[in-house]
C-alpha cells in the first residue's frame, strides 16, 4: 500500500485536494486518496485510522472545510503524522477551517497547512519531506526539485 494517504471529508474538496497530488507525483512518491468524513461516515474514520498503521501508511494528509474535524479526529486516532488542509469555503473563505484544524489541543498535533491550494501543495510537499527523513533518494530528488524551483524565479522584472 502506498505510505501517503490523502483523505478528504468531501468528494467536493477534491478540486483542493489534488493539488496535494502534484509534489507527490514529481518526486515519485506514491499515494492514495479517499473520502472520509468525521460527521457523515464517521465509522469509516475510526477504520481508517485504527488500520493506517497496518495498511503500511506513514504520512496521512487530511483536508475539510467548515467545521473541519478530520484532521485533528485522525490524528487523535494515529501516531501517523497528520498532515492538515484547511479547504476554502463557501460561508468565511476557510476561515473557519482553519481555525478548526490549527487550534489543537496540547498533546495532539496536526501540521497545519494554509487555507486551500496553495496549502494542498503544500501539504503533498511536507508528506514527501516527512519520507525523506528515512529516504535518502528522496531527498535528493527534494533537493533537485527545490533548486529547479530556485532556478526558475527570475531575477528581472519584465
Ligand atoms: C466538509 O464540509 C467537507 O470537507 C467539505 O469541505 C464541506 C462541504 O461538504 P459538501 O457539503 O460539499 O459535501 O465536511
């Protein structure tokens, strides 16, 4: 099974939540995605999270909007690092996501990301670096990818 599972509490984050998919798939790192949400199928959250381990996940990146539960409910269920999307909505902007994934309470942390797709990206990039700590050949490919990124901001004003 692949060691990044992203999870989304809606099939309506997923225009967000693929942006998550683009570092992942530049740096060869293989993923998995899946609808889970932790008020309409709550059940299927507690399976996911109580089988991550088993299942051979290593990095989970959950997105929500609203009154954005996920993360924090996954990571009170894992050790597995939770990585955390605050998805745009339609009432405050994302606001509200994120004030719902970032406020965790001491002793159960989610890495926060930023509200929406930059946040998504984001979140695809730090699972990678999380791999990398053990993944020599990840990293450098990391490395690559962020020098290429370097190299491509230029340094004129057009
Ligand atoms: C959350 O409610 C989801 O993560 C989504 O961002 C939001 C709206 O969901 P839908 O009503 O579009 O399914 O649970």
């Amino acid at each position: 099974m692949a060691k990044v599972h992203i999870i989304m509490g809606s099939q309506s984050d997923w225009p967000t939540m693929q942006l998550a998919t683009k570092p992942l798939d530049d740096l060869g790192v293989a993923y998995e995605c899946s609808v889970v949400s932790a008020h309409r199928t709550p059940q299927r959250l507690v399976e996911f999270a109580e089988n991550a381990e088993t299942n051979g996940v290593e990095v989970i990146i959950a997105g929500a909007g609203g009154a954005a539960h996920l993360p924090g409910m996954t990571a009170a269920m894992t050790w597995i690092p939770v990585v955390g999307v605050p998805v745009k909505s339609a009432s405050l902007n994302g606001l509200d996501s994120l004030l719902s994934i970032v406020q965790m309470p001491k002793g159960v942390a989610v890495a926060t990301q930023a509200i929406g797709t930059s946040g998504a990206f984001n979140a695809g990039l730090m699972a990678a670096q999380i791999l990398a700590g053990s993944d020599k050949e990840l990293r450098e490919r990391i490395k690559t990818w962020r020098a290429k990124q370097t190299e491509s901001v230029p340094t004129n004003v057009e």
